[in-house]
C-alpha cells in the first residue's frame, strides 16, 4: 500500500510531504501545511506551433470571445462557468485558456494559458495577437451566439427570418448549423473590419 501510494505521489516543493496524485486532476494545485504550492507537472504536452488555436474565455472575456468567434477561431465561452470547469475543458478538448485573472495559472497547471492585462476590447485583442496568429482565422465563418459553423444558404430557404429590406438588397447569406440564425455583409461588416484592420496594424 505504501509502494503504491509513493508511485503515485506529488511531493511539496517547499517540506516534501507527499500527497496522492490524484488530488491534482487537470492541473489542479493546493496549498501544504508548509505554505508551498504544490501541484503536478503540466498535464498535457502543448501542441504543434502550426495546429491552429482554439480557445476558450473565461467569464470575464464575454465580449472578447465574440469577437475571436468573429475572426473564425473555435472559442467557447460560458459566463458562467467556474476555474475547475476552464481546467477540465482546456485540457479534454485542447483549448488555450484567455483570462484576466492573474491567479488561475498558479492554482491550475495547464498546457497553455495566456493572461490579459488589458481591459478594452481593442487592447485584449492585440496583446492577444501579439502571443498568438489571429489573422489566420477564417472570418465570418462561426456563428457569434454559439460558436458553432456557419453554412451558405439560399435567400429562399431563410427568408421568412429576415426584414423585407434584407432579402432586397442583400444576396450572400450565412446560417448557423446549430442555433439556426443567418447572417449576412451589412455596414456592421465593413466597421468589424475597420477594428481589426486597426488592431493589427498596431
């Protein structure tokens, strides 16, 4: 019982007591007796530089998790989701944790964890893309509401959703393949673009 105990154990860094590894599920950490942090090493190895990112925003970052979702990048949010929630999702579906709070990283080891200092949207999305590519997303590819993909479809087939307007001017439409809205290039598009074109000129 002992050998077994010891094969599995996580020794604090500060007095050395052994705690059973299954106390540090997902990156969880703890504090000892002795006032160290102990935790387990990084549960999952970081993926390839080439693998493209997919996030996930804690409940701070409502608003900037739409906007990555704008860019076409897989990013779930929930606002109401608690840290031993972001740990276990980051880890089973290989997410990059975003956050602005300073402590998660120490109370969960994870693979990848990027903390924001900013507090304006405009200012989160360019720290953000100074760590990672955000023009390789594909834009206007996910729905905002729910993050799943959006699909073409014919004006016949969504018109009794749109504003008479839309269906007489507009020709190109988008539909969310989970939540059903459409989307469409209106003026709001082309003032997105002008954000963005003026975060990563910066």
């Amino acid at each position: 019982m002992l050998a077994a105990m010891s094969e599995s154990a996580v020794h604090c860094p500060g007095c050395g007591r052994a705690y059973d590894a299954s106390r540090f599920a997902f990156g969880r950490t703890l504090h000892c007796t002795c006032g160290a942090r102990v935790g387990a090493a990084s549960p999952a190895a970081a993926p390839s530089a080439t693998a493209e990112p997919r996030f996930l925003a804690d409940a701070m970052l409502g608003r900037l998790a739409r906007w990555l979702r704008l860019l076409g990048f897989d990013t779930a949010y929930d606002a109401a989701i608690a840290d031993a929630e972001i740990a276990r999702r980051a880890i089973e579906e290989d997410r990059i944790v975003v956050t602005r709070d300073r402590a998660l990283p120490e109370e969960w080891r994870l693979p990848r964890v990027v903390v924001l200092r900013a507090e304006s949207l405009a200012e989160q999305l360019r720290e953000l893309s100074r760590a990672l590519p955000l023009r390789d997303g594909r834009a206007f590819s996910r729905c905002t509401h729910c993050n799943a993909p959006l699909e073409d479809v014919a004006v016949e087939r969504v018109a009794a959703q749109l504003p008479p307007r839309v269906v007489a001017r507009e020709r190109a439409f988008r539909r969310c393949s989970a939540c059903g809205r459409v989307y469409w290039e209106g003026s709001h598009v082309a003032r997105i673009r002008r954000v963005l074109d003026d975060v990563f000129a910066s």
